[in-house]
C-alpha cells in the first residue's frame, strides 16, 4: 500500500514538470516568432528607407495624367471621324459610345474637388465637356449618352463651382438631348431640373444663365412635369428677373424659356402673369415684355379656387397678391355665346357645310335658350311675356314612326343643390341629384349625366361600377370613363387619409398624419402641405372638403408622386 502511494505522488510530479517544460517550450517558440516577424519589418523598413534616400530628389510631374487623357480622348476623336469617312452606321455608333463613355469617365474622376484643383485638370474638364457637347448634336446620340450613364455625371456638372465654359456646355447638351424621353426621366429623377434652376440665381455669370434658361426651354417644350417643377422650385421668379437683365442674349433665352413654360399649363401662365405683375423692375421696362407672356387662355383651369381677383389696381406696383391657382385670371365665359359661335356658318370654309349648318341652327334655338338661362342668374319672378316661344319640332314623317326609338329620353335638368352643405358630405351619401352635380362641376354635360338619372345611380353605385358597367350601362366614352375611375381612385385616397369613415373633410392635423406614416420627414411634410394649399382650396375652418379634394385629385396625386408618396 505504501509502495502504491509512493508512486502515485511521484508519477503526478513528473507529469507536473513535464507541463512546465511544455509552456517553457511554448513561450521560446512564441518569442521566436516575434523575433522573425520583427527582423522581417525590419528589413522592410530599411528597404523603404533606401529608396527614400535615393529618389527623394525627383519632383511628381502632375501633368503626365492630363496628357495621357488628351491623348485618349484624341484618339477616339480620330476613330469617330474615320467611321464618318468610312459610312458605316454601326461603326459610327459604336466609336461614338466609346468616346462618349471615355470621356464620361474622365469627367466623373476629374471633376472631384481634389483633382479638379491639380494642374492641367481644369482644361482636360473644359476639353471633355466641349466633347460632350459636340456629340449631342449628332444623330443617335440619346442611345449613347444612355448607356453610358451620363446623365448623373452631367448633373453633378451643373454647379458654379466649375468654370463658366464647362457649365455651358453640359447645359447645351441637356439641351440637345431634350428630345429623348429616357434622358428626360433620368434628368428629372437625378436632380437636373433644380440643377439648372440653381443656374438661374443672380450669383452666375450670364452666359451660364442663358444657356440654363435655354435647356429648361428645350426640356419644358416636351414635358409638363417639367413645367411644373420649375414653377414647384421658384423658376418662373428667377426666369422674370431676367427678363430685363442687361445681356440681351440672356433676356431672350429667358423669354423663350417662360413661353415654352407657359403653354398648355395654366397653372404656370397665372404664376408668370402674377411674378411680372409683382416684379417692380419689369414693371418700369414694361416695353422689354413680350405681350404674349401677360395672355391668358381661355381654357378650363384643372385645379378650382374661390379667390376673386380685383377688379382694377391703381397702380401697377400694387399687384403684388399673388392668387393660388389659375382661376383668378379666367375670363367668364358665357355657355351660349360659345354654343351659338361654334354652330355659326361663319366658322366654316366649306360653303356646304356653311349651309348645312345655317339650316341646323334653327333647330338647336331651344337647346340656345336654355343653356343662356342655364347661364344667366335665376330672377324671382319672369312675366310669361318675356319668355322666347319654345320650339314646336315638325311632325315624324311615316318612316321616323317606324323606327324603334332606342334613346334614353329627353336631357334631364340637374336640380340645384346646397354646394355648401354638399362640398361636406362623403360620396357614399350622395343621391343622385347630388352626384349628378358633383359630375357636371367635374366636366359632364348634359347628355352624360342623362344615363345616371335613367338608371338612378347615386354615389354608393358609382364606387362599386366596373369599367366595363360604365360602358355598357352609362354608355360613356373612353375619356369619360376615365374620369369616373379616377373619381374612384380620389375616394380611396380620401378614405386612406381621413380618421373616420364616410367624413365630409379633412384636417390638417389628419393630412399631416397620413404623410408621417409615409415616411416623410418635418420639412417634407411642411413642403407637402404648402404644395397642397396651392393646388386646393383650403380654409382655417375646413382644410379641404371631401368636394375640393375629389375635383382636385389630379394635382394632388401628382404632387405627391414628387415627393414619393404612395397613392
């Protein structure tokens, strides 16, 4: 027992000093790994060093890059204009899309602050920039510039930070490519339009200017976002100031810039009639104004407000109100004077058909009065005398009698509802009169609501239809059945922003909700509800009624697609 004791202690001493010898063992080799690693960043060290020593004489040349791009860029130059010599369309495209890429990459690295301010940088920008220019003009080249994905590199050009020559360019071949949808969207979604817009302030030179003036020109002939988001961004203020700049170029680019802005949008013509009429330096070189800028159209404004314009200013300096919308500056017009102008044989060329018309205006006499009594304000008591006679259609003849008669019955009148008490109810309240008014200020006439009263559809119907029930049932064209889906499509907004269901209006408080839980921040919900109080009419009691909204849908879904707003 003694002897099996004796070596257990021992065998568990050596075990312990063979752990020892174990870690000592381990450590020498951890040391001599450092040691190995030390000497090895030694040497490098020195390496380092040495050369230090032997080359710190030498001078970096800085101008070796901007030569070697030169050099490139010339060489793609040379093989567009032997294609062009060779008359191969496809080689000519394809060395465009190189050169074009090429030099998009070059102007993308160089234009960073870091190496714009190295020597030589600066002309190779100037020399890309021209390149790009020069190339827009050429046949084809939307295609290139779009699978080079220059749009953003161009963007980013925009800026007064650059040389004024460089910043001209890039405009005058936005201007260029204005044609191309693709380059269109892309501009609008990277920025471009507010780009050029920054060009317009008083801080840049003339020339930079003019040519920002000419592409948005260019841009807002072919696209009515455009227009609007230059009007959204504060343009149409800056394109007015200059219109008396002392450049004569830079005045008429702006000039040409506000009439493309101006046409087909109304929106845009009020604002520039009002920012001329405000602007106090246009008003004393009123001479330099073209008349064209201050005509409004006589057209249908898309957005309905109740602002009342004043009847006359004392002087000119006093017209700085400004209205929300287009209506302010609508001429009234009177319904039958349209109806009887456009029946008039006058109005055509052909002598038959001035004839055929001469003979139908007899006919249409009643339909004449009733819409110039529709027109007129309703008096409270009419003496039988005064009223013209009806007319007494002439008698079928035998095979009229034959004919089955497939209308739907004589016009019915819309009954005249409280617009007040309306404009607060939700559309799932309305009966059928009040829908049918709802439809006439929305742009149906007569002969369109005639299959609403036939069929008694009220609001509640109207949201469950199909299109294929409008047609058939409401026998409505295309556009029309349009705008009732859209009417569909603004009471499902509506229902989205409101707190409770079927409420007549809207709160600020519940409008702005709705935008938080979108995703937008303070300042972009303050900029929405700036946006909506121009676009709708709006007051303090009721932010916008359910009637307000729904005739307004299409502004307001378009702003706020703007601001990636879900709708």
């Amino acid at each position: 027992m003694a002897e099996a004791d004796y070596l257990t202690r021992l065998t568990v001493r050596r075990l312990a000093e063979l752990n020892a010898t174990r870690a000592r063992v381990e450590a020498l080799e951890a040391r001599a790994a450092m040691a190995e690693e030390y000497e090895a960043e030694r040497k490098k060290l020195e390496l380092l060093q040495r050369l230090q020593d032997k080359y710190s004489i030498l001078s970096p040349v800085v101008t070796t890059d901007a030569a070697i791009v030169i050099t490139e860029l010339r060489e793609h130059l040379q093989a567009v204009y032997d294609a062009d010599l060779l008359a191969d369309t496809q080689l000519r495209a394809l060395t465009m899309l190189h050169a074009v890429a090429y030099a998009t990459r070059t102007l993308d690295r160089l234009s960073e602050p870091g190496k714009y301010a190295a020597e030589g940088n600066a002309g190779v920008l100037e020399l890309g920039a021209s390149t790009l220019a020069m190339f827009s003009t050429r046949a084809g080249a939307a295609a290139s510039f779009t699978e080079a994905s220059t749009t953003s590199v161009l963007v980013k050009l925009l800026s007064p930070l650059y040389a004024p020559v460089v910043v001209v360019n890039i405009a005058n071949a936005i201007g260029n490519l204005a044609e191309d949808l693709d380059i269109r969207l892309a501009l609008r979604s990277g920025g471009g339009i507010g780009a050029l817009v920054r060009l317009l302030r008083p801080d840049c030179e003339s020339s930079v200017q003019a040519a920002a003036a000419g592409a948005l020109s260019l841009l807002a002939a072919r696209d009515i976002v455009v227009q609007d988001s230059v009007r959204y961004l504060g343009g149409v203020d800056l394109l007015v100031d200059l219109l008396v700049s002392a450049d004569s170029y830079t005045a008429e680019a702006a000039r040409y810039c506000l009439l493309s802005l101006r046409r087909g949008n109304t929106k845009n013509q009020a604002e520039i009639i009002a920012a001329i009429r405000a602007n106090t330096s246009v008003v004393r070189n009123v001479r330099r104004v073209d008349p064209e800028l201050l005509r409004f159209e006589d057209a249908t404004p898309r957005v309905r407000s109740s602002y009342t314009p004043p009847t006359s200013y004392t002087t000119p300096t006093k017209a700085l109100l400004r209205p929300t919308t287009a209506d302010s500056y609508r001429r009234p017009t009177d319904m039958a004077t349209a109806v009887a102008r456009s029946v008039s044989p006058s109005r055509f060329k052909s002598p038959i058909a001035a004839a055929l018309t001469a003979q139908s205006t007899t006919a249409r006499g009643s339909l004449d009065r009733e819409m110039a009594a529709a027109a007129s304000p309703v008096r409270t008591s009419l003496r039988p005398s005064t009223l013209a006679p009806r007319y007494t259609p002439p008698p079928p003849s035998p095979l009229e009698e034959a004919q089955p008669d497939y209308s739907l019955g004589p016009v019915p009148e819309v009954r005249k509802v409280d617009n007040e008490l309306l404009k607060r109810k939700h559309l799932i309240r309305y009966t059928a009169e009040e829908l049918a008014a709802l439809l006439q200020d929305m742009g149906f006439d007569k002969l369109d609501l005639r299959a609403f009263k036939v069929n008694d559809v009220a609001g509640v119907d109207l949201l469950d239809m199909t299109e294929d029930e409008m047609i058939v049932r409401l026998l409505l064209p295309r556009h029309k059945v349009r705008k009732l889906r859209a009417l569909q499509r603004a009471v499902a907004l509506y229902d989205r922003i409101a707190t409770l269901p079927r409420q007549g209006r809207l709160g600020e408080v519940e409008m702005r909700l709705f935008l938080a839980n979108q995703g937008c921040n303070t300042h972009e919900v303050d900029k929405v509800i700036r946006l909506f109080r121009s676009l709708v009419h709006t007051d303090k009691l009721d932010f916008v009624t359910f009637w307000d909204f729904v005739t307004a849908y299409d502004w307001i879904a378009q702003a706020f697609r703007i601001y990636n707003i879900q709708v």
